[in-house]
C-alpha cells in the first residue's frame, strides 16, 4: 500500500490525489498542538515528493 504523509504549516489542504487506488494518506497539520506533538513521533515515508 502506498502512504502519503502530508505535512501543513500555516496553510490550507484542500484535496489530496493519488495515481494509486490503495493508498492510506495522513496530515499532519503543525498549525494545531496535536499536529506538532505527533511529528516527531510519526515514521516518514522513505521518499520526498516535491
């Protein structure tokens, strides 16, 4: 399964793609005390998307 870990500061999400059906995606949203006490603790994907 492909995973996609989105990472917002100061913004705003509005949608999410994925060329693969199977794919578990997870925000992070730093901009919210939940979202910058789970960062340090969430495993990364391997890979950068730019």
């Amino acid at each position: 399964m492909a995973k996609i870990v989105i990472v917002v500061e100061g913004g705003l999400v509005q949608e999410v793609f994925s060329s693969e059906k199977d794919t578990e995606v997870e925000l992070i949203d730093l901009d919210t005390e939940e979202g910058q006490a789970a960062a340090p603790e969430t495993e990364m994907p391997e890979f950068k998307v730019w």
